[in-house]
C-alpha cells in the first residue's frame, strides 16, 4: 500500500464539532492549493492549484468560501471522467 507523505486527520472538538489546528487540513474545507497537493500526492497525474480552480470554474462543486469538500470534488472528478469529459 502506498501512503501519502502526510496525514489528513479531522479532529473533533468536545461538542462533536470539526476541528482542526492551522497545520491539519480538513477534507471538507481544503484550498485549492491543498486540494491540489493532496490529489497530486494520491495519484500518478500532475495536479495543478491552476488545474482545480479551473475545474470549479468548469461546475466543480465548492464551499460558498472558496474551499473544497475533497470528497464532492473526487466524486465530481469520477463523473466527469465517465462522461469521458
């Protein structure tokens, strides 16, 4: 099994809330940048920061903040490649 250079955790605070210290990214709120990096790390394809904001431009589902939800943005990837887009 191959592993990421670093971990994504997501904490959780006393009231079940997410979060998460400035070092540790949350999946449901990654910057492009990061989404980037992430997928890049995972995968055998360049991934560009210029890459993902262009797919949100292209309809990529995003936070109204600009972030990423990685799991809505990998699920939105596979459709786009089944549609062979």
């Amino acid at each position: 099994m191959r592993h990421l250079p670093y971990q994504i955790s997501y904490a959780v605070d006393a009231k079940g809330g997410g979060m998460t210290d400035d070092s540790t990214p949350r999946i449901t709120a990654l910057t492009p940048a990061q989404a980037a990096r992430i997928l890049a790390a995972a995968g055998q394809r360049r991934i560009t920061e210029a890459m993902v904001k262009a797919d949100i431009e292209a309809g990529a589902p995003a936070n109204a903040d600009g972030t990423i939800n990685l799991v809505h943005y990998a699920a939105w990837l596979a459709r786009e490649a089944a549609h062979g887009d």
